[in-house]
C-alpha cells in the first residue's frame, strides 16, 4: 500500500472493509499520532467533562433497512448508507465498516447576536467522527450532541408510506443547559438512490438563538475514498463527488420549497487543503470547525482533481434573524449516491478544444453484470454547449454519446437510463453523469495588415507604418535597379546574362540591389513603423542628380504561422537641387 502525497491519507487500494488502516491499527496517520493523547484523556476521566461525549465505537445506529439502499442513522444524526454489490457491502460514507457514518447534521453559534448565551458563544455542535470532525482532524470539535431517543421503522417502504426513522438529540451547553433540542426524521422510499434527512431544531433555551445550520460528510463513494467534485446548479443544485471508476456519483441535493435553500457549499479535501493538519487549511472538516464566526462556512468551490473528498452545505438564515425562544425550524437534505453497477460511464471527465469531439461511452448492467440491452439512454447537456437526445445501448448494454463543442466553457452531460422507455426518469431508473471541459480553439493564423502611412524622402529614405492584425515580424526590404546605381553598363551588343541579371563593367550581375532592409516585431493592433534608409550606392546615385527606381517590398507573418502577406510599391527618387546664394 503507498501512501498520497496530496492528502497524508491512504490511497483507495486498503482493506476490504474499506477502512484507512495502518497495518493492525486502523487509524490514519494523524488518528494514530493522537491516540495516546485521546488515551490519556480517557484515562484521567476527562471525556467525562464533555456534555454527550462517547467514543464512536460504543455507539449503534438505527437500520431503515430497504432496498437497494440501505440508511444508518446514528444516536447523534449520523448518516451512513450502502449499497451490497455482488455480496460487497460498500458504504458511501466514511468508514467502510462501520454503520456510524462521518456524515451529518451541525449547529455553529457565533459570539455576536443581541441575547445568545454565553455558554454557546463561539460553540459548534456536531458529533466526533473516525476520522473527522472532530480532535482527528483538524483543530477539533469539542461541543457534542446529548443523544436523547431513537425510534424503530415504520411504514412500508412504498413512494405513499416510505420507511420512516427519528432520532432526537439535544444542544447542552457548558453550564449544562439544555439550549436546543434537534428531532431528525429520516425516510426512504424503495428502489431509490437517495433518502431525505429532515432536522427540526427548536429553541429551548429561553433566549434568542443565532447559529448557522450545517450538513456534511467524508465522501466514500460506493467504497471509494477518492472522487473528483461535482456541481450541478439545477434546480434542484447538487454538491458532492464522483467515483473515477464507475462513474456514480455522490453528495447531496437540494430539497425544493419550501424547505430553506442552502446560502453556501463545498466540494474538497475531506480535512483540510494540504494534509497538514495546520489551522488555516480549507478542508471540509477544518472550515466546519473553525468558521463559526465567519460570514460563511463554505466557499462555493469544487475541487476539479481526483481526491480523498468530502462535501458540505450550509444555512444562514437564522444566523443574523436569529431563532426566538420557543421556535422551531426544519433543514431539510436529499442525500444522493447513484445505484452502483447500472451506469458505467468512460470518460468521466475529459477536456477539448472548440471544434472537436467529445465522446462518452456508457455502458449499463444490473448489480450481477447482466447488460441492458436495446434501452434507450436519455441525456441533456447543460453548460456551454446546451442539448439533448437519447441513444440506444447495443447487446453489451453500451451506448456512445459523441457531439462536438461549439463554445468553451464546462458542460454537465446527465444521462439515465429509461428502461419504461416513457422519456422521464423514474426512480428505479439509473443515471449517471460526466463533465466535459471546452477551451477556446487558437484563432486562424493571419499576417494581414492596414497600412497607416508610405513616405519616400528624396534622400533615398523610405517609412511605412501599418498596424498587423496579429503578433508577428515584419520585414521592409528595399532594392533598387542596379544599372541605375553602376557607374558604368556595358554596350548593348554584349553577350547576353541569364534571365533577372545584367551586364556590368563586363560580368553579369543582378539586375537589382538591395539598398537596405529592416525587421521587426509587430504586436495585433498596434502601428508598427518600419525605417530603411539608403545605401551608399543610392546615395551616390542621387547626389550626381540621377532618379532612382526604389521598390519596397513589405512582408508581415503571423507569430501563429500561415502565408505572410506581401505588398510591393515602387518610388521614383531625385535628390533636391541646392540653390546657390545670390551675390549683391
């Protein structure tokens, strides 16, 4: 087993039983390191001192059961659920083996609000995870929930009568007082990829209340540590992360109205930014346990790399408003992981430029590997380059979504696979998605140019300025006929040169030469001003009174390639006669 640089933790090949194991020990670096000091704490009794603190391991979650979902719900609202794949159980929360999830719901109470109690200023509540939140991970979570009630399951599991669970915990602070008691009622409806957590928090403390409401969670998507983040703005918005490998995504959405809306969210490291454990890293974890009096907990960021990940959303609105004594108010969450082994989806993320094709190959089987064959597969693109459409899987349950991007920007593909084949997505129907990155093509290669001003001096100078339409090199080249600065031709009657040369003083020479040339640089849509000044020859030519024949030939290329453009023009030259100064 090796270890990730990016994130101190264990890399997604461990144990069967999905835990970040150390040889026997199964604690993380960071656990390991802290176990003699949480040992020590335990010895000398003061755990006790923590209103609600017990050890993870002593406690046990309620099963909703169902299928093929299967929810956890802890004694402090911890979320776990499962999915048995081909006789695995994999959970989609960390641990892997464990029924008490590192997920769930918090309450942070900031110092400022006219009336809060003392005793919660500066307080966030949650529960102590495996690996976070928590003295594990990060600078810690020391204010834990009292557990006070669970009740078994009732109803059938039916969309009319879902399977129903309440757990009931409650805010003591330290002066052991009870401030808020939270009722979580959890349902899920078989044959769903999702269950609903809905917490009712109400106000028993006698005063006004500001806190801000939290739900988060370390990803271990369909038994695996490692995702790469996912947001989908809806409505309804989903955060959260996806398996590299299957495709299937996990995290959490949006409940609708009249449910608040979420104020913020986060996709990234489960603990913090670098693994250093360090205050000031922005890990899940870590902003949840040191943001309570930040105007926010999250920053509205996914993490596009693949990672050992985790997510959260936040509520404001009772921060500032505040919660009267004796109130009450619901958060609700959808918490969402895809049906394992339905949707395989390769590439789950991939990046092109304008103008190409982007193709994804989806392949669909049930959880024993037996394909969907002739179903139609519906997708919708959302993003830079919108559109929809279905395609048909073939005997292997395969099926190729391909287009070609017009505009840059990120495109959501969503897909599922319509097995009614009625054009909507139905619950029992599974889906999937990919992200598809589009960068903007390099522009077509042009060595165009508007010329701004020709000057020919009568001293054999010539100026051009032109503005190039993209960067390049410009180059003026200037020639004359070489006769014409000779000081002597031969007779007409001499042999005969090749073609382009002349005869000079009896050899054959070139019919022109070059009286000077000049490159330089030329930046898109600034003038560039060329200069070539005459040779001595021309001077020569012009100073016994003679016309010169200049041509001068511009050429510009583009610093992107292509065909340079060439333009020529021709200038007759005559040196200025000196006027003699009259004599009196």
């Amino acid at each position: 087993m090796s270890w990730n640089a990016d994130d101190g933790r264990r890399s997604p090949r461990r144990h069967s039983s999905g835990s970040r194991r150390t040889g026997g020990s199964g604690l993380t670096p960071r656990k390991r390191a802290a176990a003699p000091f949480a040992l020590a704490l335990a010895l000398a009794g003061l755990l006790s001192l923590v209103p609600g603190a017990s050890a993870v391991s002593d406690e046990t979650a309620v099963s909703l059961g169902g299928n093929p979902l299967s929810v956890y719900v802890g004694p402090r609202g911890q979320c776990q659920s499962s999915y048995q794949v081909n006789g695995t159980t994999n959970n989609n929360y960390y641990p892997g083996d464990s029924q008490i999830g590192d997920c769930g719901f918090f309450l942070a109470f900031p110092k400022a609000g006219s009336g809060q109690p003392a005793n919660l200023q500066g307080k966030t509540f949650g529960f102590e995870g495996h690996a976070g939140p928590g003295s594990i991970a990060g600078p810690g979570l020391t204010d834990i929930y009292t557990p006070v009630s669970q009740t078994g399951i009732s109803g059938d599991g039916s969309a009319a009568n879902p399977l129903t669970q309440t757990t009931v915990f409650k805010v003591v602070d330290s002066g052991a007082k009870e401030d808020a008691l939270v009722t979580e009622t959890t349902t899920y409806v078989n044959g769903a990829p999702q269950f609903v957590s809905t917490y009712n928090v109400k106000n028993t403390s006698g005063s006004t209340l500001y806190f801000r409401a939290i739900y988060a969670g370390d990803l271990f998507v369909n038994g695996d540590d490692r995702g790469v983040g996912s947001f989908l703005s809806g409505p309804p918005r989903f955060i959260g992360g996806q398996n590299t490998n299957s495709g299937i995504l996990g995290g959490f959405i949006e409940a609708g109205a009249p449910a608040l809306p979420w104020s913020s969210f986060q996709e990234g490291y489960w603990a913090n930014s670098l693994g250093t454990f360090s205050p000031g890293d922005e890990g899940i974890w870590n902003e949840l346990e040191t943001s309570v009096e930040e105007p926010r907990a999250f920053n509205e960021t996914v993490e596009p790399k693949e990672l050992d990940d985790g997510a959260g959303v936040e509520w404001d609105q009772l921060r500032t408003t505040g919660l009267p004594s004796g109130k009450e108010q619901d958060f609700s969450i959808i918490n969402r992981t895809q049906i394992p082994s339905s949707l395989g989806v390769v590439p789950v993320t991939q990046a092109h430029t304008v103008g190409q094709t982007a193709t994804i190959t989806v392949t669909a089987t049930d959880n024993i590997g037996t394909p969907y064959a002739n179903r139609p597969l519906v997708y919708s693109i959302a993003g830079a380059n919108p559109k929809s459409g279905s395609v048909t899987t073939n005997v292997a349950g395969q099926a190729v979504i391909s287009y070609v991007g017009t505009a840059a920007g990120l495109d959501t593909v969503q897909m599922f696979l319509d097995l009614n084949a009625n054009g909507a997505q139905d619950a029992a129907e599974p889906s999937s998605a990919a992200q598809i990155i589009w960068t903007p093509a390099p522009p077509t290669p042009s060595s165009s140019y508007r010329v701004q001003s020709i000057k020919a001096n009568s001293d054999g100078t010539i100026t051009i300025t032109f503005v190039p339409t993209q960067d390049g090199t410009g180059t003026l080249e200037v020639t004359v006929p070489t006769a014409t600065i000779s000081r002597s031709a031969s007779a007409a009657k001499a042999r005969k040169c090749k073609r382009n040369q002349t005869r000079i003083k009896g050899k054959c020479r070139p019919k022109t030469s070059v009286s000077g040339k000049v490159t330089a640089a030329g930046k898109a849509g600034l003038p560039l001003k060329i200069t070539v000044k005459p040779s001595s020859k021309v001077k020569r030519a012009l100073a016994k009174g003679k016309k010169v024949q200049l041509t001068a030939k511009l050429t510009y290329k583009s610093a992107l390639g292509g065909t340079p453009t060439v333009k020529t023009y021709h200038f007759t030259v005559k040196a200025k006669k000196k006027h003699k100064k009259r004599h009196h």
